[in-house]
C-alpha cells in the first residue's frame, strides 16, 4: 500500500475518535478540541494523498474509489453529530448526505461499465466548504454565527450544484441503465 493510500485509510480510521470526542466528550469541553483538531488533521490527509499521488505517479483505483468515500464518511459522520449537537439542521444534513449517496451509486454504475469518473472541481469546491463549515460548527463561537451561517449556505448550494454537474458532465453513463 502506497503512502497515498495509507493517508486514506489514517484518515477513514480517525473518524470513530472524531465521532467520540464530539459526543461522548470524554474530557468535557476540551472534547471540542480534540474532535477539531482531528478533524483538521484528517481534512489535511485528503489534500495531502491527492498531492502525493498526483506528484509521484502513486494514483490506483483503490485511491479513486476510497479517497472519496473517506472524505463522504468523514464528512458525514462529523455532521451526523453535529445535528445531535444542534448546531446544524438536520435538513442540510440529508441534502449533503443524499447527493454523496447519488453520487457514490452513479460512481458504482459508471465502475460496472469500466468507468472511473474522478472528482470535478464543484466537488472540490464542495468538499472544502463543508469541511470549513464543521470546523466552524465545531468551534462553535457565537462571534462566528453569521460566517458560518453564510459558509453553511455555500456548503449547501454547492451540494446542490456538484451533484447536478456531476450528473450532466456524465450522463452518458447513464445511458442504458437497466
């Protein structure tokens, strides 16, 4: 397993602890900052195996395939607490987790044809901002509700925005879908 790869799965490995510190908060409020800088730390992984893999030649189809589902359940999970939490509504959640669902299984349709289809920059743009957005969510200074409100709304749109892309850049993989 190259190091790109190893980043992946260190990052897919850290979300329980994430998960733990947001909601169990084995030491109390400093749990906040711990689930942070985990977070931070597993965020920086996805940026730094796609720059590794890219630089050194060390791309392969378990990194296609598992970079992104690590970002989704990452992503995902950290916001899953978040609703138990109350600082994000659990609509925008089922947005976000509705079109990584459609895109993983338009992924899996494209793989049946021998179709690997990589991540576009909506998607980059996407995944940024939702990760920016839990960052904020998990500070959770009230200074900050107006930007974190924007950069919620933002998240969200460009949820909206990638999955539409996303389909119409690839819709030719949907042509003769049984």
């Amino acid at each position: 397993m190259n190091l790109p790869n190893k980043l992946t799965m260190l990052r897919i490995i850290m979300i329980p602890f994430v998960v733990v510190f947001l909601l169990a908060r084995p030491i109390g409020d400093a749990s906040d900052y711990v689930a942070l800088v985990l977070f931070i730390a597993a965020s920086l992984t996805d940026m730094a195996d796609g720059k590794i893999a890219r630089k050194y030649n060390l791309i392969t189809n378990f990194g296609k395939f598992m970079d992104p589902l690590a970002d989704k359940l990452l992503v995902c999970c950290s916001m899953i607490c978040l609703v138990q939490l109350g600082r994000i509504p659990a609509w925008i959640v089922c947005i976000i987790v509705a079109r990584e669902f459609a895109i993983s299984g338009f992924r899996l349709i494209a793989a049946e044809k021998g179709t690997v289809i990589a991540a576009n920059y909506w998607g980059k743009f996407k995944t940024t901002f939702q990760m920016i957005m839990i960052i904020l969510m998990i500070l959770n200074v009230p200074a900050l509700f107006i930007l974190t409100t924007i950069i919620m709304w933002i998240a969200t749109a460009l949820t909206i925005i990638s999955l539409v892309t996303y389909i119409a850049q690839n819709k030719d993989v949907l042509k003769d879908a049984d």
